[in-house]
C-alpha cells in the first residue's frame, strides 16, 4: 500500500511543483516592472514614423512635472502637465497603456492640446518615472488617478471642466476609476479597448498566447496577487465599477483586437447604466482604432464631447 500511495503521491508532487514554478514565472512575466517601453505589436509597425513624430512633438512641447507625493520615493509618482495653449478651463488626464508611460500617449496628447484641453499624462504605479515594483493593471491606479484629479483641481484658477481617457489597460483604469466618488468637476470617460476584468484578461492570454488552460494557474497567479498586491484577481472587475459609474462614457474598440478581445467592450457596454455611447472600429486591431484614421477618430471624440462635455 505504502509503495503504491508513493507511486501516486511523486507525480502528483511534481506536477504542483511545476504549477508554482509557472505561476510564479507567469506573475512576474505580467506584473513585475520593467524599465523600458517594449516594442509594439508587428501589425503597428506600419505606423512607426507618424508615432515618432508625435513623440517629437510632445518632447518638444513646454510641460511641467508633476508629482504625487514628491519625497517619498517609494511612493513617488510622476506626471507630466501641458497646458492649453491659451487658457482653458478643459483638462484632460489620460491613461497609458501595459508597460507604457505618458510619452507612448504622445498622439492623444497632441489630439487634445489641439481641441484645447490642457493635458495631464501620468506614468502608473510600476511605470516610466512613477515608484513601484509591480503593475496593478489599473486597480490600485484607480486611487492614484483620484489624487491627480484633485491636485487638476487644486491648481485651477477657476473652475475645470475634467475628462477621464485612457487606452488598453488606460482604458480599463478609467473604467475602475468610474465607480469611484468622483467630484463634479469630472464630466465625462472615455475608454479605449479596455478589458473587463484583469481575471478574464489573464485567462484569456493563458489560453491565447501560451495555450494553458485557467486551471490551476490563473489561482495560483491570484493568490500571488493578493500576497504582493492586496487583492485577488477575481476581486477586481471593470463591468462592477461601471454599474456604479454615473459620468457618460465612450467606449471605443478595434473590430480586430485578439488581445482585448471586442466582446468585453460589450460587457463593459451592456454594465453601464450612465449615458452611453459605443463605436466599433472596423478592422482595427488591439489600441489601433486611432491609428487605422487619426482623423475620424478625432471627429468621433469631439462628437462625443459636444454632447456630453461641452454642454454646460
């Protein structure tokens, strides 16, 4: 009997061992930091140059440095400030994307400063300039993007008028950040091609890119979470914040996108119970719907905007 148990119990070990091993593999693969932009997706390649124009722009363009809580390094995070080029009461804060920081929004940046918005660009918590040694995929972002909506409006001469946008996993944020207490002064959202829940994210990629089934891994990915990060990843879910979301929302995704699969923007759609609107980018793929018309994009945004933000 006792041979026969040890047969069965060896294997049985092996295969727990080799579950933690890829999920602790797995966990600091997506949440670790890292200290450099990543190369984007073969698909954008195309749009290289008109990227880096924009990054041209936004190098050159005066801004200031901004920061949540400034002396304490472990806890510092960075934004940069652009204002209008005449005086505005218009300020937009926008949300990079995974592993990105406020330079790789140098295209939204410009599209914005142009509509007359002042423009705040944070890098998030395990990002550019910004402390932090894991990325919360927006959850704990969630709380910092509150405070940078106060110290918008702490630092207004007169009264500002807030939109909240971000793309990808900004999207996501802003879509967490909406079923917060947000002031009056916050007007509007718009969320590109965010997911609907981290949980439903990392599945999806476990199966998509490494053809792993959620089971065991997606737990023990989870459970890691909670240690390092204070929260299950099953406790965080864009659709819950949005029922509580009371500001109008754009949602914007690429036809596409098999990264942020396009049925989560009807979850995120279908949760919310604010004034809505939902444009589907044909033939775009993941966080390309700018990309594929610079121009239409620009002119759904500012359709958005005169109904809903510009109104009052």
């Amino acid at each position: 009997m006792k041979k026969k148990t040890l047969t069965w119990a060896l294997p049985l070990a092996g295969i727990a061992l080799t579950s933690l091993a890829a999920s602790e593999h797995l966990f600091n693969f997506a949440f670790k930091r890292v200290n450099y932009v990543p190369e984007t997706s073969a698909d954008k390649q195309k749009y290289a140059d008109a990227y880096y124009a924009y990054v041209d722009w936004y190098q050159k363009i005066p801004k200031e440095k901004w920061y949540l809580h400034e002396h304490d390094p472990k806890n510092r995070m960075v934004a940069e400030y652009i204002p209008a080029e005449t005086s505005s009461a218009k300020t937009v804060i926008i949300s990079h994307g995974y592993k990105g920081n406020g330079e790789t929004m140098a295209n939204f940046a410009q599209m914005y400063h142009r509509l007359g918005f002042n423009v705040l660009l944070p890098d998030d918590r395990g990002h550019g300039e910004s402390a932090g040694k894991y990325i919360s995929f927006g959850w704990l972002d969630r709380l910092d993007y509150l405070q940078w909506i106060q110290q918008v409006i702490d630092r207004a001469d007169n009264d500002v008028k807030i939109l909240l946008f971000g793309v990808s996993m900004g999207g996501a944020t802003m879509e967490m950040l909406s079923g917060e207490s947000l002031p009056p002064q916050v007007k509007a959202i718009i969320a590109d091609c965010g997911y609907s829940s981290i949980e439903a994210e990392l599945t999806y990629l476990l199966k998509r890119q490494f053809h792993l089934p959620k089971y065991p891994i997606e737990p023990l990915v989870s459970t890691i979470s909670k240690r390092r990060l204070g929260y299950y990843l099953g406790d965080v879910t864009a659709t819950e914040q949005l029922q509580k979301n009371q500001r109008p929302i754009l949602f914007i995704h690429g036809e596409k996108d098999v990264y942020v699969p396009v049925g989560m923007a009807y979850e995120n759609y279908a949760a919310t119970h604010a004034p809505k609107q939902l444009w589907i980018v044909k033939n775009a793929s993941h966080a390309e719907s700018f990309w594929t018309n610079p121009a239409r994009y620009q002119q759904h945004v500012t359709e958005f905007l005169q109904t809903y933000f510009n109104e009052d």
